[in-house]
C-alpha cells in the first residue's frame, strides 16, 4: 500500500555548498537571457510576439539545478515542463553541450525551439515536450520500452525516467489514463517531480488541490513524497506560535497565499496572521528582509531539502514528489496571476544582473575552469557524458512471403496471417515485432499471434486457463512475449507505440512496433501518436475494423474521415488494403521503414468485411506480380482495363468488389470502364506533387495507374470522406464524380448502409453513366 511522505527542512540543514548556488543563480540568469534576448534586443522586424516563460522557468530553476548537478546518472531520462526549456538549455549551455550562439536564437528559425524537442533542438534532449500531458507521460512508455529492449538484446541498461511537470498540467486526462495503467505500478524507475507553484496560464488555481492529487498518485500505488517548506519557515514552526503559524499557512486558499507573495513587509505583518496573536507575535520577532523571505521559504527552492528528498525515493515502485515553490521566484513578477507569459523589463533585467552577478552587455558567460562552480560543472559533464550507441541494423524482411490468398477473407484478419507467417519466413525480424492493442486483441484478429509469442509482462505470471480446454486464447504472460496489452485508452497505446519506435535511437536496438486499435478512435489517439512521430518514433498504427462497413455496430462506430490522416499526418505514409495480398505487402513495406534513420511511421485502415480474394487477380508470372506490389506499394494499381473505356471507377479498400461489380454491368450497358484499386491516396498526392515540380520524388505510378492515353471521365469511391480521392480527376484534368460518406451512419445490413450512403453498386452505376452521357 503506497504511503504519503512529507519531507522538511527541518530534517536536513546541513550547510549548502556555495558553488552550487552560484551554478543555480547562474541558471536563473541564463534562462531569463535566453528569453530576453529573443524577445527585446533580437531584431524583429514582423513586431510579432516571440514569447517566452520566464515565470515558469524561475520555478523550476532550484529543482533542476538539484537534478543535473547532483542526481542524474548518464543512464537516466528527462522530460523536461515545455516552459522549462530555457532552463534545460542554460545547464546543458554550462555543461559544454550548446554552442552561445544559439543563446540568442530561442524561437528563431533553426535556433532553440518553444519547447523541448528532441528532434530539432541542437543540444541533448531526452523528451519532446508541449503538448499538454503527452510529454508529461512519455517517461512511462520509456521505462516500458527499454526494459522490453532488455528482453530482446539485453543492453539497454537500467536508469531512471523523470517527469518534471506543472502542476495545472496534471489536469490533462491521458496523465490519469497512464497513471492508472496496471503495468505501471511495476515501473520503479518512474519518478515525476511537480512544480506545485499553483498557477495555471490563466489564474491562480482556486482550490487546494494538492491532498486530491496526492491522494490519486496513491490510490495508483505510487510512493508519493511532499516537499512543501524550506529551512527558514521549518525553523519558525518549532518555535512559539510557530505551530498556528503553520496551520494558517496549510489551510490558507491558494490566492490569498499568492496575494501575500505581493505585499511588502507592513502589509504582510497585517495579512498573514489572520488574527491569530500568537502568529503576530512570532512574526514582530522577524526583521522584515526575514519575513519577506519567510514566506516564499518553499521545499522547491531548497537545495539541500531537495537533496534529501531524491535520497527518499523508493526504486520498487513509481514516486511522485510534491515540490512546492512560487512561480516566477525571485523576479518581480512572482506569484502574480498573470505572470504566466510576463516578460522582464531593462531596468529589471539589470537589477537581476546585478544580483546574479552578471553583466547584461555580457550576458553568457561561463564560469572560469578553475573556479569551483566552473570545477562542478566540468565534473557534471563528465559525469553525464553518455557513451556513443552503436546503431544495431533491423534484421532483412522479405518483401513478398509468395502465398496467394484464395476465398472469402477480410483485410483485418489478413494482418494476423501475416505476422504468423513473417515468424516463419524471417525470425529474427519477427522477434523484432511487437505488438500493442488496448483490450482488443481478439476482434482485431491478433489471436494467432498472441498465441503464438505471448503476451509481454515485467514478470512471469501464471495463466490460469491453460489448461481450460474451451480457452482458445492463451494469456501467457512473461517477460519474452511480443505482445503489450494495456486497458482501454487509446492514448496509453500510442504514447507506448512511440517510445518503442524510439528505441533504435535511444539504445541502439530497433524493434517493430504495430500498435492496433478500432479506427473510429484513430482520431482520439491521433495527437500523442503525432506526437511520438515528432520525436523520432516510428511505428505502424493499424485501425480495424474501419467505416460503415462495420454496419450492424451504428454510427458512433462508423469512422469516416480517418482516410484522409495519410495525407495530411507528417512522417507518415498510409495505406488501405482492398486485399489480403495487399495487406501483406504493404505491412512488410512499413515495417522496412521503421527502427532506422530516415524511416517513416504508417497507418493502415482494415476492414471486417470479407471478400472474394480471386477478384485482386494476382499474377502467376514473377515479374507481373512483383510489378504488382511495386504499384500496391506505390499508392495504386489498374485492376480491370477496358478496351474502349468511357469512364474510370477509381476505389479503395473494401469496396472494390462493388466498383468490379459496377464496371460489369456498364461493359454490359456498352459503357467500357477502367478500373483503379488505390491503396494509398497520401501516396498519389505525393506523386501528383513531384511530377509538378512542388517536391523531390517519384511520380511513375501516376502514369501506371492513370496513364495519360486512358484519361477518362472519374468516379471514386471509398467507404469514407469522399473528398480523400477527390484529388484523382486532377491527375489528367478529367470531371469526376466522388461518392463516400459524409455523415453519421445508421445501424443495419451491410445492403442498407451502402445504399443509405449511395456507396452501393447501383449508386456507382448511376454516376458512371451519368459521366459517359456528359462526356
């Protein structure tokens, strides 16, 4: 049962090194220069806000200062607070890692980004952070993905993983589905720190929200640890009216508490003690420089608090520590509610240089190598210097297993056939693969799977229906299976789905991961999966089953615009299979471009929906049919060519058999009709781009897909938005005529809906004749 631990200054007070503050005073000037500089002395011709959080970053100044320069290990992993980052980038500055020249380019095209990113920021960054409550979470995935690494190939070492969050961003739900996962309890590594300054962007939090929170953190099994006050306040609660004195200030509501952070010494004499004699008293004792400092005593600006706080985390279990401090300590803006994006005058900037110690017309300079703080920081760098990870290559994948599928079969339950067989023909890239479902594995076809590599779990744990003989899927969970099942939330699966398709990056070790949800909740999951693309993840998100074709479900399990996410989601290229055999060959051409430099996420939308698998017309001969997948790869592929065409039927995924269907009847009706399978409108676009000259790429499947010659009247249609393929006609500069969904769907018969939709084969009719009467 997890604990609540509250730690004082009191406890601890041994004297704190000076160069140690020197180095935190040094951190607080370079992070208010890095914003102040972006901000007023940079030219700016545009006058447009560049912005910056010195406030947030004063915060998190003492805290940050206690991790680098006396806590982390070269193994362990930061996420740093988005608003943080000048701080991350004033330390990694004064450890030799940033060049000065980028102090003057935050926010400046190719300088120091917004937020930390560890894609684009030129010095270390473990984390991409700034989308609320995603980086905040990623450590956890982190800790889950490298001890799965360490199942694999056993080298990606032990470390910490820190979270150092605000606390308004622990508003964000996907922070609660995370918290709340049960693999997470086993993560000891995980240790989040929160500034509990007690602000939003807005506003000063109204509540005292702190017990709440505390109280959740365990409740989720997590050691939670509250650093609430530093020396000064701890060594007055011990003296007389001391004790109300503390009282007064834990039961104060967080506004007034901040108000007081305003008032000079008079008003504070009048405010603090509430008409409490005893507190009165105490507080007549203290000069007003003493008073002043009394009350902003917080356990987050406490160094040597801080370090007895980090010696008090338990490694069998995720801690939580509760740091309290003000934000915007120690600049004039502090604890004001609107000092959120507040920026430091001249006038006040010299005055904090003064007290730092600082030249403005100077403003980053190091400390001299033989000075102590300069010594410390030197030991520092050495201390955390990560040696240099060889980058494991991904093991060879074939490109075509060379089976051909035959009968009634859905592109859903194809994917499991696949990776059964990816075990057979290629181990070693198999052994690679992992899997992640949020409680779906079995309707998403992945039992075979399952079954056959097992489920992945910090320990072993017994299955206690092995030996059920009605039990047709084994939960056989230990540390060597390739599948990670978390509950049900959406965001938990892709933050995990990211940091395994990171690992090739942080470890050296790539793996395959294929995370595989219902496609109506693709877009519920879209921003954190976007998200781990940014920070150089790369995986393969797989929605099934997927649109209206999943008819008996009703609407609210109808996706519909999840088609167009290939051509609009960077770093990703997507795909919907009509075919088993095309499911096939484009996974095993995703899955070549994961774990590696330059490679690329995927999506790929399934259906439930079977179909006769003879109608993909595969061909016998070798070289027709790898002329084949080099076009089901490419984005697209003729499937019926008509002698005299009138019209070209361009579909997509489960609704080929009705546009083939289509086509038959119109050759009947004397209207010759080309047919298209596109597997991958993202991929069109882009070709459709190249040949225009707009960017570098391929273009030929364009040609081979809708030759020049055959440019005919379009119709396109696809079990989706209808505008996804609206972008075909433009190929030639041909009229076309989309069909698709465009609104909520209803419950019923496959028939019904597609007719509702005007999906259905008499509906495509309708418009190819229509196209041929008009051309």
């Amino acid at each position: 049962m997890s604990t609540t631990t509250e730690m004082s200054r009191h406890q601890y007070a041994p004297a704190e090194p000076a160069a140690l503050v020197e180095i935190e005073q040094r951190v607080l000037w370079l992070s208010m220069a890095i914003v102040d500089y972006a901000n007023r002395v940079r030219p700016n011709p545009t006058g447009l806000k560049v912005g910056g959080h010195q406030a947030s970053c004063a915060s998190m100044v003492s805290l940050m200062t206690s991790l680098w320069f006396r806590q982390l290990r070269p193994q362990d992993r930061v996420s740093v607070k988005p608003h943080a980052s000048p701080v991350l980038h004033a330390i990694n500055y004064l450890l030799g890692g940033l060049d000065e020249s980028y102090l003057t380019e935050l926010r400046a095209f190719g300088g120091l980004q917004s937020y930390p990113s560890r894609s684009k920021d030129p010095d270390q960054v473990d984390y991409s952070t700034g989308s609320v409550g995603i980086g905040a979470t990623a450590p956890i995935w982190g800790a889950l993905a490298r001890r799965y690494v360490n199942t694999v190939a056993d080298d990606a070492g032990t470390g910490r993983q820190y979270t150092l969050v605000g606390d308004a961003e622990l508003d964000e739900g996907a922070v609660w589905e995370a918290i709340l996962d049960p693999t997470v309890t086993e993560l000891g590594e995980i240790v989040w720190i929160v500034d509990l300054n007690r602000q939003s962007l807005d506003r000063v939090v109204p509540g005292i929200a702190a017990g709440r929170l505390q109280g959740m953190f365990a409740a989720a099994g997590w050691q939670v640890i509250t650093l609430k006050y530093g020396s000064l306040l701890s060594t007055l609660f011990d003296r007389d009216g001391g004790g109300e004195l503390r009282r007064r200030i834990d039961l104060m509501s967080n506004p007034e508490y901040q108000r007081l952070l305003r008032c000079d010494a008079g008003a504070l004499r009048e405010r603090l003690p509430g008409g409490n004699d005893a507190i009165a008293a105490l507080l007549a004792e203290l000069d007003d420089a003493t008073l002043l400092a009394a009350i902003r005593d917080l356990g987050g600006h406490d160094l040597a608090a801080l370090d007895e706080t980090f010696a008090a985390i338990d490694d069998d279990r995720p801690t939580v520590i509760f740091a309290y401090t003000v934000k915007g300590y120690g600049l004039p803006t502090e604890g004001h509610p609107q000092n959120h994006s507040s920026l430091l005058s001249g006038e006040q900037m010299v005055e904090l240089a003064q007290r730092c110690g600082m030249d403005l017309d100077q403003p980053w300079a190091r400390f001299d190598a033989d000075s102590a703080p300069g010594r410390w920081c030197e030991e520092t760098a050495e201390r955390l210097r990560r040696p240099d990870m060889p980058q494991a290559p991904v093991p060879a994948l074939p490109q075509d297993i060379g089976r051909t599928p035959h009968g009634m079969a859905a592109t859903q339950a194809a994917l499991g056939r696949t990776l059964l067989d990816l075990t057979r023909e290629a181990p070693e890239a198999a052994r690679r693969v992992v899997t992640v479902s949020p409680d779906v594995s079995s309707t998403t076809n992945l039992g075979g799977w399952v079954n056959k590599v097992g489920v992945w779990s910090p320990t072993e744990r017994r299955d206690w229906f092995a030996d059920d003989a009605e039990t047709m899927l084994h939960w056989r969970e230990q540390p060597s299976g390739q599948h990670v099942e978390l509950g049900i939330a959406e965001t938990n699966l892709v933050g995990l789905l990211g940091e395994l398709g990171a690992t090739w990056s942080r470890w050296g070790q790539p793996l395959l991961p294929i995370g595989v949800m219902y496609d109506p909740f693709i877009e519920r999951a879209l921003e954190p999966w976007s998200y781990g693309t940014y920070a150089g993840g790369q995986s393969i998100l797989i929605g099934t089953p997927s649109g209206v074709s999943l008819a008996p479900e009703g609407g609210a399990h109808q996706s519909i615009t999840t088609p167009s996410i290939g051509l609009e989601q960077p770093g990703c290229v997507s795909y919907e299979p009509a075919f088993a055999i095309d499911v096939e060959w484009t996974l095993l051409a995703c899955l070549a471009q994961l774990g590696q430099p330059g490679g690329s996420s995927a999506y790929l939308r399934l259906s439930t929906r079977s179909v006769d698998q003879s109608l993909a017309a595969v061909p016998t001969d070798p070289a027709a049919r790898e002329r084949r997948r080099r076009q089901v790869v490419a984005g697209a592929y003729p499937l019926r060519r008509a002698q005299d065409p009138m019209v070209t039927i361009a579909a997509m995924g489960t609704l080929l058999p009705d546009a083939l269907a289509a086509a038959a009847r119109l050759e009947q009706a004397g209207v010759g009709v080309d047919v298209v399978c596109v597997t991958s409108p993202g991929l069109l676009f882009d070709a459709l781009r190249a040949r225009d000259g707009h960017t570098e790429g391929p273009s030929w499947i364009l040609q081979q897909a809708f030759p020049h010659g055959r440019a005919r009247p379009m119709v396109t249609v696809l079990d989706g938005h209808p505008h996804t393929l609206a972008l075909l006609p433009t190929i030639n500069q041909v009229t076309g005529t989309h069909l698709g969904v465009s609104h909520f769907g209803q419950s019923g018969a496959i028939d019904d809906v597609y007719r509702y939709h005007g999906i259905d084969t008499d509906s495509i009719v309708r418009a190819a004749l229509d196209l041929a009467e008009s051309g």
